[in-house]
C-alpha cells in the first residue's frame, strides 16, 4: 500500500481549501479542506494567477485562523520528516521557529507530533500489507525476527477449527527449553479480528520472568491451548517444566486484593501482610512481567487512532521484545552481575 499524497493546501479568509484538479481553461479548482468530514463543507473556488475566488462559499463551521495555521504547521512538519533524517527535537524546533508558539501548540501533543513523524518516514512493505488483510498470512518480514532469524514458530489449525499462530525467536525457546516455572497470561485489547487473543507463554531467565512465546489464537477453549502447547512441545522435546502458573491461579489473590478498600481502615495494613503471605513469592506477578504488557501496550497509543493496532504494528513490537531478551542474554554473559530490565524502570 502506498503511501497517501498530500495535496498541498491553500488558507484562505480563515478556512483551508485544497487543489482538487486543473480545468480546461488552465485554472485549478478547489474544494473545502472539510468536505469529506462530519462538517460535509461543499464550498468550492478557483485558482488562477495566484488569485482564489470562491465559487460556492463555506457552511458548517466558522473561520478560524489558529486552526489554519494549525494545520499547515503540521502539513509543513510531516513533509519535512520525510526528506530530512533530523531528529524530532529539531524538527519540531524547526517549526516553532517558521510558525510560532500558538499554532504548534494546537497542532497536537509533543508525542502525537512524534508519532507523526514517526508514520511520515515510516516504510510500508508487501508483507505488512498482507499480514494487515482480514485475512492475515505472515510471510518475508512477517516471518523473521529484527535480525532476520526464524521467529514464526506455526500458523496452524486446533481440532476446533480455531486458527493458532506462534512466534518466537531462537534465543527464546532455547531458554524456554530449561525453564523450570511457566506462567501464561492473555492479552486482548490489542488482538484483532480475526483473532481473539495474544496469549504469551513466560518462563524464569535468571531472578526475572521473561516472556518468551507470543500466540496470536482464534479461539479460548482448553483444547486450543493444549493444542498450542504439544506443538511447542514437538519444537523442543526437552521442554519440561515443573510449576505452571495460569491466569486462573491467581483469581482468589486478586479477589482478596480487591476487597481491601471495604475493610477495616484501620486493619488495612495488617490484611495486606496476611494476603502477602497467603501464597508463595512466586505465584505473585512482578515487575518484570507487568514490563511486557506494558510495552507491548505501547503500540496501542500509536495506532492512529484505532482501537486495536495493526498485526504488522503488533509484530513490530513483539520483535523488539525478541531484540531485548537477545541484549539483556549478551550482557549477561558478559557481566553476570547485570539487571535483566533493570535500564526498563531507569
């Protein structure tokens, strides 16, 4: 998919009006910038010598030159991410110093302009087209890790007919292989249709639980997850784990957790040390699993707008996960003393 071309535009008495096409006697017709919005604005003019004369004048909102302004800084701000290779902080001080403080601050957020920028130098490819489809198949990019290995493990059918799609980097079922504690946990508000959930297999990598194994399935009955879990199995035949830890483990912890506020207030702190010592340190999520939904949540915020991110956008993030336990293993090995996510809380 290419990318959109953005007409120029034109500010005109306080509204905005874009090219549209050039007529026969060489004068260039213009439409409302609102046109295709809610506002539904059907003000029309011309263009010729450099004079706008309206045909059909604007309905549907007021002008506003701020908004204006507002808008053609970011125009200005998106066509100059994709030809420069500046970093944000002086495009972005570039554009405060061409259109002033007001106009910048109503064209967006510090980190909506980012993320901007970030989709103007942003490089669609073949592959994240396809895998985006409502019908996604993964395959080139969408198949490998950032550093070009293997890292779609299967994409395969349950007995129920539910579609199951693995991912994992070499590095990770090699430590998943030794780890002695699986815990999984689902994760639905980024999966999207025509999958359910993105259900990750985490296992012990030093004092921390990492995650390890990202499944993207169609469908939550038990024998779609057994059915993920003896295909794993067939990857890596040692794979033998002695503590398993689900989502359902830890329902009566969190149920007493959360009836803490209608207790009594003054016996609050001695309730929250006997819930502590209800179960076992490691039956408690921690930090470093809290990390993952986190940043893997970050792609939520970059989505445009949508509810849910795309599969290339979620695979995106599932690859650097994959890049950071590769960096946090290579500086284990290289210092044993290292944090493993200690720089993540930094």
């Amino acid at each position: 998919m290419s990318k959109r071309a953005f007409r120029p535009v034109h500010p005109h008495q306080g509204f905005l009006i874009r090219p549209v096409k050039v007529l026969s006697s060489g004068e260039e017709l213009l439409y409302c910038t609102e046109r295709l919005t809610s506002t539904a604005c059907f003000a029309s003019a011309k263009l010729s010598n450099g004079i706008i004369t309206m045909d059909r004048p604007h309905s549907g909102h007021v002008p506003d030159e701020g908004l204006v302004m507002a808008k053609i800084a970011r125009n200005s701000l998106r066509e100059s991410a994709a030809t420069s290779a500046a970093p944000p902080r002086d495009l972005l001080h570039e554009m405060r110093t061409e259109f002033g403080v007001q106009p910048v601050v109503m064209a967006g957020t510090q980190s909506s302009l980012r993320r901007m920028i970030s989709r103007a130098r942003d490089t669609r490819c073949p592959d994240s087209d396809v895998a985006d489809k409502p019908d996604p198949q993964f395959q080139g990019k969408m198949t490998l890790d950032n550093d070009g290995q293997k890292f779609l493990l299967f994409d395969s059918i349950s007995p129920t007919g539910g579609r199951n799609v693995a991912f994992g980097s070499e590095l990770a079922m090699e430590l998943l292989s030794s780890a002695t504690l699986l815990l999984t946990d689902g994760t639905f508000s980024i999966a999207r249709d025509p999958f359910c959930q993105l259900w990750t297999l985490h296992g012990n990598f030093t004092d921390s639980t990492t995650a390890f194994v990202y499944v993207l399935m169609e469908k939550r009955s038990i024998v779609d997850y057994t059915d993920v879990l003896k295909r794993l199995k067939d990857l890596i035949p040692s794979w033998d784990p002695s503590d398993y830890l689900g989502g359902g483990a830890l329902y009566d912890y969190w149920g007493l957790l959360r009836s803490l506020p209608f207790g009594d207030v003054t016996e609050v702190e001695d309730d929250f040390e006997a819930l502590c010592n209800l179960i076992p340190q490691s039956v408690r999520p921690d930090a470093q699993m809290e990390s993952l939904h986190r940043n893997i949540g970050r792609c939520i915020t970059v989505t445009h707008g949508r509810s849910t991110p795309l599969l290339s956008e979620l695979l995106r993030s599932l690859r650097q996960e994959a890049s950071k336990l590769k960096f946090d293993k290579e500086a284990l090995d290289f210092d044993p003393s290292y944090e493993v996510n200690a720089l993540f809380y930094q």
